[in-house]
C-alpha cells in the first residue's frame, strides 16, 4: 500500500474570499462515491487527502498560552503547513465518524459488523479509536493556532454532502461522500456482497492512514520551529500506529468475488497468507526493507514515501478526489483545497541569521 509519486509544488495565491463567495453552490452529490472504490480498489497508491480552509489574512498577534515557546513568532512556512495538516485531520475526522457509525463499537449489530470483525475481533474497537485520535489532532492543531494568533480552520460552511440513509446514522451534513446505502445485512449470515464492502473498507482504513503517515515526515523536513517540529513527529507517530494496524488486519480478507450491480463491477479479494511473495503477504505489519537517500546505500525499513518528488500536499489531495470523496462538493471547496494545499508545498525551512 506504498507507492511513489512526483508532483510538481507550484504555489497558488488564490483568495479565499473569492471561493466563499461560491461555497452555497453545492452539486448534487453522487450517491455511487463509495462504491466506486470497489471498482479502483488496488494495493497501490495509497494517499492522504487533506480538506481545505477558510484562510484570511491572519493576525500576527500572539496569545499568551503559558507555553516557554509562547513569545514565538511562527514562519508564514509553518502557519501553511500547520493549517493544511488542521485541514486533513477535519477531513479525516469527517471520515471516520462515518465508518464509526456504521462499524465502531457503539453501532447496531449487523452483518457489516459481523464481515469487519472477520478481519480482527478487534476491529470495531480499533475504528472507534481511529475516530478519536482524529478529533482529537484536528481540535488540538487548531487551538495551537489559535495559541499563535493565526487563522483556524473552519470547514462547517462546506459540510452538506448528504449522510448515509441508514437509519440509525444522523442525517446531519457531512464533508466527505461515503456511503453504506443500508446494505448492512445479517450479522449471523453476513453475504459475500457485505463482506466485500467490509473488506474493502478495511482496505480503504490503511489507504487514508498511509497518507497521513508519509505527509507528517514529509512536511517535517519543511518546518522553521522546533515546537512545531515536536508537533508533526508527535502526531504523525500517531498516524504511523494507525496504518500499521490497518495494513496488517486488510489482510485477513477471506477469498471471494464480488460483482456490484449498480457500478457493474466485480471485486476479487484473494488468499494473501499463502503463495504471496514477501512484499505483498497477510500481516505484514513492519516496513520492509527498500531504497533510502541513495541506491549506493544498503536497503533500510522506513516508512516511506518521505523524500523530495515522491509525496506532497497537493498530490495527496488528487488521491482524496480521484477516490471519490469529494464528489458532490462545490469548486470553491475544491479550490480552497488545492490552494491550502499548495500553500503548504511551498513552505520552505528557515534558517536564522
């Protein structure tokens, strides 16, 4: 679930005035979002897609917080780069309450549930602690900010993508298109069809934490601030425990294929404990060993990608959108992501005189 990807990191001065203006004209969202990801679902590219931001022109006052770094004036770098990763957690966190609702271990016992514990018995608690360690990032990044004197970042005005129709799901706006379409089956009995959709969220948990995982160690090779430093390794350490969770339980998958009518397209999860080669086999819980710094070098386990070219923010942000997520959202969304986005590539770290 690791792959390479250059992009290019132009930076983009767009106002977010201009794309607030924009923001009531909401399209219709595609109720098929979701179930895309069973026809694209591949052990490939796997990145983080973070939200995007209503910035302003942030104050530069500063808010006494009690901290010994309180008098800090951070870099203009590392305000972008925190307001990004602010808006991916947001993202993030939009995310995983939805896979809460449905999986987590306060939801209606069902044969959704019943197919996601066929990957662990612990599966439904994992996805209620993913939820909060989400909420958790997302509401401490932006009371730092806060702590600074910068701009936070508010997505509520672009929470309208309809919530799934399940019943027991609150029918209140959501930022990102995942869908269940009450296909949640017999918990004694749980169909193959169930189970496909199961096993491919259980797929779809590594594919949002591997990107999150990578951008932490990306962008902390930008920062100016030692404490904003302590920041990203501290959370993206969070982040790196998240994948490596996902990654090992995605291969329990038990065979079969699956044929979805509605997208007429077939999913096939096949026997990953057996007859795999090594990169590829069921639990494979610790990073393999690869390329690091120079091909003269001996191979090194790391979490990857990290290096300049193989990941960025405006990359990760073109997974989210070519997975489906944000189907249904308007263009001012779209380009407050991509400008938030482009504004964190371009941070550059600061070396003082």
């Amino acid at each position: 679930m690791r792959s390479d990807s250059n992009h290019s990191n132009e930076h983009d001065t767009s106002s977010a005035a201009e794309s607030s203006q924009l923001a009531t004209s909401v399209p219709a969202p595609n109720r098929l979002a979701r179930r895309s990801f069973l026809r694209n679902l591949g052990i490939g590219a796997a990145l983080l897609a973070p939200g995007a931001a209503l910035i302003t022109g942030a104050s530069r006052s500063l808010a006494a917080n009690g901290n010994q770094n309180q008098n800090e004036v951070l870099t203009r770098g590392d305000v972008a780069i925190l307001q990004l990763l602010a808006a991916a957690e947001l993202i993030e966190a939009d995310l995983w309450q939805q896979y809460r609702e449905l999986g987590g271990v306060k939801a209606p016992t069902s044969g959704y549930t019943a197919a996601l514990q066929i990957l662990d018995g612990d599966q439904l608690q994992y996805i209620s602690d993913n939820t909060d360690d989400e909420l958790s990032h997302a509401a401490f990044l932006n009371a730092y900010l806060k702590s600074k004197g910068e701009q936070q970042v508010d997505l509520r005005q672009f929470a309208r993508l309809e919530p799934s129709q399940v019943s027991f799901v609150p029918q209140t706006g959501r930022l990102t298109n995942l869908r269940n379409n009450a296909e949640l089956g017999d918990p004694n009995n749980p169909s193959d069809h169930v189970k496909a959709i199961a096993f491919t969220a259980g797929f779809h948990f590594g594919f949002i934490e591997q990107g999150g995982t990578s951008l932490y160690a990306t962008l902390a090779q930008k920062v100016t601030s030692l404490e904003v430093l302590r920041i990203l390794v501290s959370i993206g350490g969070s982040e790196i425990m998240h994948f490596q969770t996902w990654q090992d339980k995605a291969g329990n998958a038990t065979p079969l294929t699956d044929f979805d009518p509605i997208n007429n397209s077939t999913v096939t999860f096949t026997n990953l404990a057996t007859g795999q080669p090594e990169r590829l086999q069921a639990n494979l819980i610790m990073p393999e060993p690869c390329e690091f710094i120079s091909p003269n070098l001996p191979p090194c386990a790391i979490i990857r990608p990290t290096g300049p070219g193989q990941l960025d923010a405006t990359g990760a942000i073109n997974s989210f959108v070519a997975d489906g997520l944000f189907n249904g959202q308007s263009q001012a969304f779209l380009r407050l992501v991509n400008a938030l986005a482009r504004a964190a590539d371009a941070a550059e770290r600061e070396i003082g005189d």
